[in-house]
C-alpha cells in the first residue's frame, strides 16, 4: 500500500472543532480568512520570511502564559491589514469566547498578513470590519472558497521582476485523514518566487517570459544576477495555518510550525527570501492522541499539497495570468 493510498481527502469543515470563513473586496484585490476555533486550541507558530507582518506571535512562545488561542486571522493589507484581527476580537467578545482573566474574556487572536497594495487600491486594506464579517462567514455553514477569495484576493506570485511578469496566485486549503487524525492546510500564497509541483517540481505559476507564453524562472533570473545585487521588491509573503484534531502541546506545536516550512521549500522556488514573510501558524484541538514525527511528515504534505491548490484554484485577474492559462482546468 503506498503512503498516498493511506489519505482520505475530506472537506476542511469536517474537522469540526474549527470553523473558516472568508471576506474580500474583490474590485480592490484584498481580503482576509478568519479560522476559529470555539473552544482554544494550542497554537504554535514558525516565521521564516525576512520580511513578516504579524500579531501575537510572541504569546505562542511555548515559555508564554496563554496555552490556547481563539483564531488565526490571514490578511492581505500588508501591516495594515493587521486591523482585520480587531474584528474576530469584537466577534468572538460579542458570543463570549477567551480567556478568562476575571473580569471578563479575552479572545486571543493571532494572525498575519501579505502584502497584495499594489494590485488593487492601496488604500483599501483588510480593517475591522472585514475581519468581524469574516468571522461571521466562518458560521454560516457555507464551506470557505478557494483561489480568488479571502486571504489570497490579492495574491500574486514571480515577482522577480515587479509586477511586470507576475501571475495570479490566491488561497488554497487541502485536508485529509487518516484514522482517527484530521489535518487541514490553509493558506494565502503571496511568493516573491514560483509555485512548483509537489510531486513534479514543474512550475506552476511564477515569473513569466517577455511575451508571457512560458515560464522564466524565479531561480534562474536570480542565478543571472548573482553578481549584480538589487533590493528585491518587498510585496511579497505567503502565510498559512494547519489546523488539526491532534494533541498536542505548546512546544510541540512550536516545533511542528518548524518542520512544516519544508512544505514551503518543497513548493516554492525560491521559499524563504529576504523579501518574504512566510509564516506558519498551527492549532490542535486536543481530541486524538498522535505519533508527533508522524503527524508532522503528513501536516507538512497538507501544507504542500494546499500550497498547490492556492496556484491551481487561482483564476485570471487584474490583467493577470493564472496556472489555469497553461492548462486545462
């Protein structure tokens, strides 16, 4: 039996324990992805990218007090977008969700955002009240979209050479099951570099040639100009969040988000730039008992395979090409 025989694909919303939901402006090209979990859920979280935009990342510290958090919010917006976690903070204030400090609940929420101000109006971020409608969506029964919706709105990828060659990338959430374990993979792909196969290593999306008929190269573009160093253009990150019904503990979760970047250098090319904030958020609700080093060679392909969804499920847009132009869809 090979290891891919091994995984039931199911629908994210079957790990019940959390719920997921977007919100876009799509004529302004942004969004975010709100994913809740009710009850907490211990977090963990790996930021590998030089250039981040996050919130709450310091509390997921394993030595940090707070042991579960409420939600992760995913932006566009760039730091702005940081704003959209207010809104999951008065939602979840409203149904009386956080943690307990006496006087009242505070909701705990994480999040982290990409930059997507060049596509549509860079006036227009993720606030507030998309954050807070997106929650609101994460309720509504309704399974989250993929591609041009929430978080990856306003994604793009192969950006070696600014906007001129890039392509459309967007949102991509894959989950499977094994047994008793539930794993799911969300994420907004936002790569300075290009999306390649898991499987194949082919590109793709990623940077165009001139008369945008084939592929560049993110890697070859910058092997050309090993001797001519330039600031890479900033407006870039790709952020996600496995979700799973596993148990496990603070620093656990912390060393998964770890492992779990190797999905992003197995479908990236190049992962990690000085021009990206790639960051990995996890939650485990607690309910199964898991083999960790197991659980992080699957979580790790859910990463991936999602990570492939978010090229894949992208359509054309802003003038943009797409991976559905190079192939049948």
């Amino acid at each position: 039996m090979s290891e891919k025989s091994l995984l039931k694909g199911i629908k994210i919303s079957e790990i019940s324990d959390f719920k997921i939901g977007n919100a876009q402006d799509i004529i302004s090209a942004t969004g975010c992805t709100a994913i809740i979990c009710e009850e907490g859920a211990t977090a963990g979280v790996c930021v590998r990218g030089g250039s981040p935009a996050s919130r709450e990342t310091e509390l997921l510290h394993p030595e940090n007090t707070v042991q579960k958090i409420n939600c992760v919010m995913l932006s566009g917006g760039s730091a702005y977008g940081l704003e959209a976690g207010d809104g999951a903070m008065t939602f979840l204030e409203e149904k009386g969700i956080g943690f307990d400090v006496g006087i009242g609940r505070v909701p705990i929420v994480c999040g982290a955002s990409l930059f997507d101000l060049e596509i549509g109006s860079f006036n227009i971020r993720p606030d507030k009240k998309m954050g807070y409608k997106a929650c609101v969506n994460a309720y509504s029964g309704v399974e989250p979209e993929e591609g041009n919706a929430g978080a990856g709105t306003g994604a793009t990828v192969g950006k070696l050479h600014n906007e001129k060659d890039m392509m459309k990338c967007g949102l991509g959430i894959y989950a499977v099951q094994i047994g008793e374990i539930k794993c799911g993979a969300v994420v907004a792909v936002n790569a300075l570099g290009d999306v390649t196969d898991y499987e194949t290593g082919r590109i793709l999306a990623g940077l165009l040639n001139d008369d945008h008929t084939d592929f560049y190269g993110s890697v070859k573009c910058l092997y050309e100009e090993l001797e001519r160093p330039r600031d890479l253009w900033s407006g870039n990150t790709t952020i996600g969040c496995v979700i799973t019904n596993a148990r496990l503990d603070k620093s656990q979760c912390t060393k998964s988000a770890s492992i779990i970047h190797n999905a992003f250098a197995k479908t990236i090319s190049p992962a990690h730039s000085t021009a990206d904030g790639d960051t990995i958020f996890i939650m485990a609700s607690g309910k199964k008992e898991v083999h960790v080093d197991a659980f992080n060679a699957l979580a790790t392909e859910v990463m991936a395979r999602a990570v492939n969804r978010a090229a894949l499920m992208a359509k054309p847009a802003y003038g943009l090409k797409a991976a559905c132009d190079f192939m049948k869809c």
